[in-house]
C-alpha cells in the first residue's frame, strides 16, 4: 500500500498537540466491560481481563483500576445513618434541600469522574488506550477505546 492510498492516522496520531484526550476519538476499537449482576442490581462491572487487552496493559493495572471504580460506585450506594438523614430531609423539604446540598451520590460520581480522568491521563492514554465514564454509558458498561487500532468492520 503506498502512502497516498493509506487512510488518515489512527485516532491517537489525529490527535495531535499535547496528545490530551477528553473524550475517545471515533473509529477506533472498543472493548466493553458489561455491568456484573452476579450479587444484584448494584453498579458493578466485570472484572476479567479482556483478551484484546493482552500485551498493551498488565493485568494488575487493569484489575487495580477497574476495583477502583467498582469500589466507589460500591460506596455511592452504600447506605449508612448520615444517608437515610439525608433521604429523610429531602422529604421533609420537599427536596428543596438538593438545590443548596449534594447527595452524596453526586458527590461520590464526582469522585470516579475525577478518579477515571486521572487514569486516563496517567495510565491509559499513554498506552493509547482510554476508558469512558461508565456515567456517559448510562452505566451500563465501562468502555476502554484502543486508540492507535482502527475499528474492524464487519463483511456481510
């Protein structure tokens, strides 16, 4: 194939500049960590290392991130005495108290926002990878995007 016929870079070379990802370019290949219902409807995702990983992140670093984040949204649904006053106040207040406060829900969604922008940017974008908010996914799976390998598309 000669340059002129080759398609455009992958999406980690169309990046260019500081090579800072906000959100994962279109094109390349996804892997989906789907939502793990085994121990109920709470939020937690599948923690098997996928096969599509191999060799472009060690396994330790993507059980160690994916914990993490299966941990927080572990504590977001947690419920505790400050949690039940918290519910109890919004009722009494007809919620108005939810313009002044955050729940600690949204706190704690602040937190693995927060927590997966830090990974992307230290972790897994170097390695030309990038992990979506599981939140943008309507926290159905966690999307990790290779950014220097382009989608395959499939021949009917």
């Amino acid at each position: 194939m000669t340059n002129n016929q080759q398609n455009h870079g992958t999406p980690l070379e169309d990046m260019g500049g500081n090579g800072r990802v906000t959100s994962p370019p279109q094109g390349c290949l996804k892997v989906f960590l789907q939502r793990d219902y085994s121990e109920g409807t709470s939020v937690k995702f599948q923690t098997k290392f996928p096969p599509e990983l191999e060799g472009r992140v060690e396994p330790s670093v993507f059980d160690q991130t994916i914990s993490s984040i299966n941990s927080m949204y572990a504590d977001a649904e947690q419920m505790s005495c400050g949690r039940y006053c918290e519910g109890c106040m919004g009722c009494i207040t007809a919620y108005l108290i939810f313009l002044c406060l955050e729940t600690h829900y949204e706190q704690m969604m602040k937190k693995v926002t927060k927590y997966i922008t830090e990974q992307n940017e230290r972790v897994w974008v170097p390695r030309g990878m990038y992990i979506t908010n599981p939140i943008e996914r309507g926290l159905r799976v966690i999307e990790i995007s290779i950014l220097n390998e382009p989608a395959v598309t499939r021949a009917t």
